[in-house]
C-alpha cells in the first residue's frame, strides 16, 4: 500500500450523513461521483473546454469512508489520444482524531474532448 498520494489534488469535500447506505457508511455511489468531478477537473483543464465521461475502468474499494472523513481526490494523466484522456484517480481520506491519511479508492476514468453540439473534437494543442 503507498503510504501518500499520486497525482494532483483535484477535489477535497467532507463525507456527510445524507451520503450514507444501508450499513452507515458512505455510498460508493457517491465516491465514484465525487471521483468523476475531482478527473473531470484534470480532463477540462487539459482539454480547454467540455469533456464528457465515457468509461470507468478497473476500480477498486480498499476501505470504506465514513461520515465526517475529509475525502480529497488526486488525479494524474496517464494516456491522451487524440480526442481521449485516461485519468488514475485516488481518493484518500483523513479520519479525525487522527491526522494521517488513508487510501480508500482508486479507479481509471476515460474522458472524451466534445464541442458545443456534444460531438468528439481534438484535444488543444498543448503549448
């Protein structure tokens, strides 16, 4: 297990009762949507304008996030094509009273580059 997080810090939120399920810990409905957001970030800024998800790959829950952790999302650009980005994404959590932090979640997410009709278009340049 890494013991601190890849990537840029993409997205931070503090996990909250509404955002539980049946056992009282948080969704992973609600991880997986909070992940998306926190690559979306990576793939517009790369992008320079709209991107839409098209693929969630190999992702994998190593601990569950319980109300009150602080949840941050740290994304790192792993493959562009010529209209796709891969993201990696990992969500860690620091837990009170402890200050450390713990890697619950990593998953791939694919973007894709879309213009204002929502069709594909080519990632900008990089300058």
């Amino acid at each position: 297990m890494q013991d601190k997080p890849k990537g840029t810090l993409a997205l931070q939120t503090i996990a909250m009762p509404a955002d539980t399920n049946a056992n009282g810990d948080i969704f992973g409905g609600w991880l997986m949507s909070q992940m998306d957001l926190g690559g979306a970030v990576l793939a517009w800024e790369r992008a320079r304008g709209r991107v839409a998800t098209v693929a969630v790959e190999a992702m994998t829950f190593l601990g569950p996030v319980r109300v009150g952790d602080i949840v941050s999302f740290y994304a790192t650009m792993a493959r562009e094509g010529t209209t796709s980005m891969t993201i990696e994404i990992e969500a860690w959590v620091r837990r009170h009273p402890m200050e450390t932090l713990t890697k619950v979640t990593d998953a791939r997410f694919i973007y894709v580059a879309i213009d204002d009709s929502g069709r594909k278009r080519p990632l900008s340049p990089v300058e």
